[in-house]
C-alpha cells in the first residue's frame, strides 16, 4: 500500500491512510521533492535536510523514483 498524493486547488497533498508506514510516507516526500526539483537529487536532498546517499539508497530500492 503506497500514500496516495492528489492535487487540491494547484497543491500537492499526501493522503494520511491507515495500514500505510513512515517508510512509505518518506519515500513519497521525496519522490514528490525530486519530481518538483527535475530529478536533482543534491538540490532535493538539501531542501529536505536529509543527505544524498539517502535519496541514492532509496532509489535503489525503487528504480522508478528516479525516472519521473
């Protein structure tokens, strides 16, 4: 099960659902960041305040985050 993002008046909004983890809910964050920064994961991971290589294990983990 995977956090539901949807649009509401020209703003992105992820969907609070029950049965879904944090894990979850941080990968879509970031999916979402890396979407609105045109997949430039330095630019994304600073305006989250995580690091690079936490985007980079990520997206090993899920080869389309990347992808767009």
């Amino acid at each position: 099960m995977k956090p539901q993002v949807v649009i509401i008046n020209g703003k992105k909004h992820i969907l609070l659902e029950d049965g879904v983890t944090l894990q979850a809910y941080k990968e879509a964050i970031i999916a979402n960041t890396l979407q609105e920064n045109a997949n430039r994961v330095v630019e994304s991971a600073k305006k989250l305040s995580i690091g690079k290589n936490t985007i980079y294990r990520i997206k090993d983990k899920d080869d389309k985050l990347l992808k767009g």
